[in-house]
C-alpha cells in the first residue's frame, strides 16, 4: 500500500499540472461565452443535482461515517452533512447565480482624450480560480456556480473529509456545463485527499491559477496566506465589533447587540465584542449584558461590566483578540466615539463593525474612519453575506484592500481591460 502512495505521490505534480492545463484552455472559451449559454449550463446543474440527489446523499453518509468513526466534532459534522432539504437549497442556490446580470463585458467607464482617443474600462474574468476548502460541500457548487458565470475557469480542492460528497456535486457541475456546450474542464475537482495539493495550487502551477479563495478554518486560511505565489481572497478572522454610541436606542440595541452575536454565532460576521459608551453606562449596559446572558451567551468583561452582574468573567487581553465562534462575548466600556473607534483599529480584523446610534454625525464619523471592509449603521453585523447585498452568493469575504473587499460575488471575479479606439491617432 506505501508503494502506491508513493506512486500517486510521485504523479501529483504532473495530475495538478494537467489539471491546471486544461483549466486554462477551458476558460479561453468560457471567457467568450453568452449570458444565455452560461445561463443554460447553471439551470442545467441545478437540475442534475436534483436528478442525482440519491447518489449525491449516499457520497454524503459514506463521507458522514468515517467522519463520525474518527470523533469528529457535532458542528463539523453538521456543516458535513446534506440531506435532501440542504440539497434543494444547493440546486435554487445555483438557479439564483444563474439569474444574476453577466458580469463580463460591462463597460465600468468612458471617457475621450482631446486627440480624439475614446477610451473604455471594460470587466473581464479573473482566468483560472483555485478554491481550497474544508467540510462544507456545497462550496464546490456555490464556488463553481459563481466562476462559472463570471467567466472564470475553477479548481476546488475540497477538505479530504466531503471529497466523496464534493466529486458528485462536481459531476453534476460538469454534466450540466457539457450539455450546454461548455467544456466540462471549466470546473474541476482535485481527486486526492493529498494535502500536497493544495501546496501545488499556492505554488500557481507555473502561472496556471491566477486567484486563490480559501473557505474554512484560522490554519487554513493562515496557511494560504503564508505560502500563495498568487493574490489571495481572504480573510483570516472576524473579529467583528457592535459599538453602543451615547446616542443609541437602547430597544434597537438590545435587538441587534442579540441578533449580532446569537443569531448564528458560527460565522464571521457574529459581533465577537460589544463597546458600550460611558455616557450611557448607566442605563443601557445592564440591560444589555442581562439579555446576553439570559440568553445563554458567556460574558467576558472589563471591570465596570464585572460588576454589573457575578455571572461575567473578566476579559482579559487576549479576548479582545478573539474570534469566539461560539456563544461568547466581550464587552468594554468605552469614553466616546474615538475610544471606541481605536480600540477596533487596535484589535480588530478589518471584517465587520457596526455604530448604533440616532446621531447622524457620528454614525458618519465612525462609518468613515473605521477602515473595516463592512461598516453597518444601526444593523446587526450578521449583514456581512453576499446574499443580503443582493450579490446572489459569496465565494467569500476578503478583508485586504486590493480590488476585491467585503462579500466577494460575480463582480468581484472580474478584473478589467482597456478598450481605446482611434482614428488614425500617432503620438507626437
């Protein structure tokens, strides 16, 4: 058995390579197709995952066993695990891509030159995008969907343990792009759980993959963003914070403060700490500390929330650093707006923050000195999605500051060109 491993082993640079090959040539074509063909090739998918939901959920509990034979954890498991309710919402969520306006071939910006020059800034795909990510297995149908229909050519690299799961959806990804006349190729899935892989693709394969997008995990994305050759789309944590303004109502913040953190507490933007003003100490931060906590969710607070009530801990420095991912909380006392907004600056992810406050000068002091990718104003931080910015889907949320920022959808997939036309125009 070590000899074969060795062999596939010895085979995986020459596989990647193909596989980056045949990308490259697929998305050529792809490049030039009509919005009506992509269009047909994603309602083509979406139709073979209903037609092979039987298969699809069998790859799914056989990934699912040996999941749960190795201890896997209750959440990973749940983000592993389809059934035909979480399929259904996989095959409409690619019907939504579908219906999406073509982003390729917008023209973003005109303008003539005096000589007579009429210049054109004009979207175009990325190229060749490589995603690498963990359990959810409906990634490699979102992923594809959204590279697909913004031109780009795919190569996913799903975690070892929905590889099962992840080749089916891939195969009905493929069965619907050929029987639109597309190349099967624009989408394709690394058949190997060999994590030497994914150290291939962040190599480029020779100038194959133009864009990495990492979905999982701290080491993960750490990962990528040490080793990549290429540009990135990522972001490492969401350490997302609600600030409580002097101004604020305090029934609006009771609802978003709870919704911010509670709603789902296991995405990025799940507010991780809650600043409230000094100003209003007195009556807003019981009330709030008390809903958090009557609802389940552990407190960890500086001094003056401590006192507040013996059931919060104290936070200590690390926590302000801290993507809980869970039912937990820190929460500061801040002396005013400047406060609050250096202490995001000092420990924050650049993700997502939101301002509750009836002031509008403040909200557009914070909204325009908080250089975070999101900036909410009286809105719960769970916002932070591609759907609920009305971009159909996400491949993920980019915290840098080079072209793409906050939810990255279709648009974001394109870079752009120059279309200059003359007249016979020779520079003097």
């Amino acid at each position: 058995m070590a000899h074969d491993h060795t062999a596939v082993a010895d085979q995986l640079p020459a596989l990647m390579q193909s596989i980056g090959q045949k990308a490259r040539a697929a998305q050529r074509r792809l490049a030039n197709a009509s919005n009506t063909i992509k269009t047909k090739a994603l309602q083509n998918a979406a139709q073979e995952m209903r037609a092979r939901a039987a298969t699809i959920l069998q790859a799914n509990a056989l990934d699912l066993a040996d999941a749960e034979a190795r201890g896997t954890k209750g959440a990973f498991l749940d983000r592993l695990k389809l059934d035909e309710t979480r399929l259904e919402s996989i095959a409409r969520s690619i019907e939504e891509v579908a219906a999406l306006h073509d982003p390729v071939g917008r023209v973003l910006d005109t303008w003539t030159r005096p000589n007579g020059l009429r210049f054109e800034r004009v979207a175009t795909p990325l190229g060749v995008i490589g995603v690498i990510f963990e359990s959810r297995p409906n990634v490699t149908a979102d992923a594809g969907a959204l590279c697909l229909k913004s031109g780009n050519a795919s190569i996913l690299r799903a975690g070892s343990e929905s590889l099962r799961t992840s080749i089916e959806i891939a195969a009905a990804m493929q069965a619907g792009l050929a029987a639109a006349g597309l190349p099967e190729d624009a989408l394709q899935l690394v058949p190997t759980r060999d994590r030497a892989a994914v150290g291939l693709m962040l190599s480029g394969l020779d100038g194959l993959i133009d864009v990495i997008v990492p979905r999982g995990g701290k080491s993960l994305v750490a990962r990528v963003q040490a080793e990549a050759r290429v540009p990135v789309f990522a972001h490492l944590e969401g350490i997302c914070h609600v600030y409580v303004h002097a101004k604020a109502d305090l029934a609006m913040a009771r609802e978003i403060v709870l919704n911010a953190k509670l709603r789902r507490t296991g995405v990025c933007g799940s507010a991780e700490t809650l600043l409230v003003d000094k100003a209003v100490v007195s009556t807003h931060l019981k009330p709030l500390v008390n809903a958090l906590l009557d609802q389940g969710c552990a407190v960890r607070g500086d001094a003056t929330t401590q006192a507040i009530d013996p059931r919060v801990t104290a936070a200590t420095e690390e926590d302000w650093r801290t993507e809980y991912l869970d039912a937990i909380i820190s929460v500061k006392c801040v002396a005013g707006l400047d406060a609050a907004i250096d202490h995001i600056e000092t420990y924050g992810s650049h993700h997502t923050e939101a301002i509750i406050t009836a002031d509008q000068a403040a909200a557009d002091a914070f909204m325009n000195r908080v250089d975070s990718a999101i900036v909410l104003h009286n809105a719960s931080t769970q916002f932070a999605d591609g759907g609920e910015f009305g971009f159909g889907a996400e491949i993920g949320i980019a915290t840098g500051r080079m072209h793409a920022r906050g939810p990255v959808g279709i648009d974001q997939l394109c870079s752009f060109k120059y279309r200059v036309r003359g007249t016979g125009q020779i520079r003097p």
